[in-house]
C-alpha cells in the first residue's frame, strides 16, 4: 500500500491497456482485448501536464520542468506497454467507495480519481499524482471487507492530498545537486517512511470521519505484513499435479538452492532490514493509529464491494496475464484452478502452454528473463516452491512433463489438442 513515483526516484511502474473480458463458458474462455485507453484523455498534453504540476514544485522552472516531462514520457510509456487495465467494472465499485469517502470528508469535495487495475500480483496499490491511482489483485486477495478496503483508499488519497508526488520531484532535483553516497540513500528511505506516516495519519483521519471501525484500519496493516503467506500460499501441490504413472515426478526437483550468503544473520542486522526500506514497519504504523484515534465498536462491516472484486478477479485474472511474460505466476494461478476442478479446460490449456513457454526459454537459454529467482528473503510458499521446481527442471524433463500433462488431461478444448500435439512432436 504504498506511493510510487516515476523511475527517477528508483522505482518502476508497470503499464496500461484497456481489456474486456467475455464470460467463461464450459468450454473455453475467450479473452477479447478492445482499443487501448485514450492517452491523451488522461495525461493531456506534456505542455499542459507541465503547467499544471510546475506551479506545486519548489525549485527552479528549467529543473521542475525536465524532471516533470521526463515523468510525463515515462507515464505515457506505461500507458502504451500495456500492462495494466482500465477495468469499468472493479473501476465502478472503487469509486462507489470513494464517492463514500468524499462524502464524509468536506476538504476532499470537488475531487475526481481515476483507478486502474494494474496486473502484477501483489498486495499493493499506489497514488500516481494527478488523480491517478493503481490497485493491485494481491490486495483484494488479503483484505476481508470494504473498511479495510476502504482505509487503503484513504491512505492513497492522503498521498495525493499531501502532495507526496511533488515532494518527490523536488528529492529528484536535489539529488542531482550532489553525488549520490550510502547516508544519502538511506535518508531517502528515512524520508520515504516519513511520508508513509503522514498518509496513513491523514487517511486514517478520512477513514474515521466514515464512523467506519478501528481496528478493520489494523487488520488491514496486519493482512498486509503477511501478504505474501496469503497471497502465494494456495492449495497447489507440485509434486502431485506433476506425478504422472509413467514419469513420476523427481524429489531433487523441489530442493532448495544453496545460499550466497547467511540468511539468518543478514536478518538480525536491523540496521540492513530497516533503513533500507521505503515503508515503516508494520507494527510501528498500527502503535501510531491506536494512539491518536479512538474506536466505534457498535459499526457493522460489509463486504458486498470486496466480494464482486473478489468474483470477478477469481474468473478473469487468469485471462488477464495469459499473454504477459509471467510464466512462473500464469502456471501457479491455472495449477490452483486446475486442482479445484481438474476439468477446467481454460486451466489445462494455460498450464500447457505456459509449460511449453518455459520449454523454448530454457531451449534458448532466456529462463532468467521470465522467471526471477526465488527470493531468499521470502516465507516459503508453494510459490517459491514452484519456482524451485521451474528452476531445477531441465528443458528436455519440461518437454516430458508437458507431454504427459497433455496426456492426462481428458476433456481438451482445441487450443489444448494443438498444444498437444506440438509436445507430441518435440518428443519423438
């Protein structure tokens, strides 16, 4: 649940298209991508992006406006590489939500926000500056109602309320001043933590103008530092989706990398862990919250907005990212679907393709461009588990897997029967 700027403060962004998505039939799931978003509609013109943002920047014009359309042409990047999704149906039941927050809020009255639905899986959303605000599908995943929904909301608001985009851009100009050492860096980070306080002060003051309860605001702090152990831990089984009677599956697939460096005394060096991250812990954001708010406990919550998110991310998601460069993410969301209803032909057909992707990536020696490292710093989960696997397994060992998977799955939709047959090919 963080702020994010554009790439000259280290981070970057993920991109944007426009995408409808037709109903999945019994048979196959057509995934049907329509006329990317107007560009212009959102950022206008770099002329006018400029003169709008350059009066709210304090530095000097020639700096703020290099640093402003060098914003403005990444921005517009992100829209054109199309990997996030202008989705009027989660975009309707946010701003549903938001409308509740200007209501209740008089200093917010007047504003407009415009929401996308970004595809990286993670729990996460993000104030973009200029009304613009990213949701990520990870986030839906951990949140239990529409107040902890609600107050992610309110935290990115203050972001923007806050300024926190410009803020940015004057950190920019200056580090351009000097070069850039280790105390610098980790001022950055200190400052970068500081204004993570300050959104979720003003936001929790938004929230809490709803009447909406205390502790759902904590919960959602709470589900957000066990993210990755509810977001990647779903009920898939690698070694027995992949077990088949006449090539069974080899337990040296799942073992653990050996380790560069000790792990465990890396985490004991608070100064390593904490300084260098761009939002406080955790537990110091819900201390803060409980001492400077006071609770409604008569308040009943809600999920009616959450649950359809939830509904409709469970059905298309997968169709959403089945054309991306996420093989590792595509293969463990069709697998999570493929062991609640091994009949699910979408699924199979996912799982099959994407396994014979990773075939021809490691056939040409591009495995590392695709599919990232498990990272040693995270919980273990079937995801990493997965990842384990994918990296162990050689490609002529995919090529099989790929094969016998075919020839397990009983009903196959057309796109399956031709996947088939090229594994059949590759093995002869």
């Amino acid at each position: 649940m963080h702020y994010k700027v554009f790439p000259y403060i280290l981070f970057s962004f993920i991109t944007f298209y426009s995408i409808k998505l037709k109903a999945q039939n019994k048979t196959e799931t057509s995934c049907e991508i329509v006329n990317p978003i107007n560009i212009d509609d959102l950022v206008k013109s770099s002329d006018i992006f400029i003169q709008n943002n350059l009066p709210t920047i304090n530095a000097t014009e020639r700096k703020a406006k290099k640093v402003l359309l060098n914003n403005y042409n990444y921005l517009k990047t992100i829209f054109i590489n199309k990997k996030v999704i202008k989705m009027d149906f989660i975009e309707k039941e946010l701003i549903t939500l938001t409308s509740k927050i200007i209501d209740a809020n008089p200093s917010l009255q007047g504003s407009n926000f415009n929401i996308f639905y970004a595809l990286d899986y993670t729990a996460n959303a993000s104030s973009m500056g200029n009304n613009i605000f990213f949701v990520y599908p990870g986030l839906f995943e951990i949140l239990e109602n529409d107040e902890q929904l609600t107050f992610v909301l309110c935290h990115e608001i203050a972001h923007q309320v806050l300024k926190h985009y410009q803020k940015s851009i004057e950190e920019n100009i200056n580090l351009s001043k000097a070069e850039i050492n280790y105390q610098k860096v980790l001022n950055i980070y200190r400052d970068k933590r500081e204004l993570e306080l300050d959104a979720d002060s003003l936001g929790f003051e938004f929230y809490t103008n709803l009447k909406y309860s205390r502790k759902e605001a904590i919960k959602a702090l709470n589900n957000l530092k066990n993210s990755d152990s509810i977001i990647y831990s779903q009920n898939i089984d690698v070694k027995k989706q992949f077990n088949f009677k006449d090539y069974p599956f080899k337990s040296f697939w799942l073992n653990e990398n050996e380790k560069i460096l000790n792990i465990d005394s890396y985490q004991s060096d608070f100064r390593n862990l904490d300084s260098l991250r761009t939002h406080p812990n955790i537990d110091i954001r819900v201390s803060a919250i409980k001492q400077n708010s006071t609770e409604y406990n008569n308040y009943q919550t809600s999920s009616r907005h959450l649950d359809k998110i939830k509904t409709w991310q469970n059905n298309y998601y997968l169709c959403a990212i089945k054309d991306s460069n996420k093989y590792d993410l595509q293969l463990f969301l069709a697998l999570k679907k493929h062991n609640e209803n091994p009949d699910d032909e979408f699924a199979s057909e996912i799982i099959a393709s994407t396994l014979l992707k990773i075939y021809k990536s490691k056939k040409e020696k591009q495995f590392s461009k695709y599919i990232q490292a498990p990272n040693p710093f995270a919980k273990n989960t079937s995801f990493s588990e997965l990842k384990r696997f994918l990296k162990n397994t050689e490609a002529r060992e995919i090529r099989k897997i790929g094969l016998w998977f075919c020839n397990s799955v009983k009903a196959k939709s057309q796109n399956l029967i031709k996947i088939h047959e090229t594994f059949k090919r590759l093995n002869q």
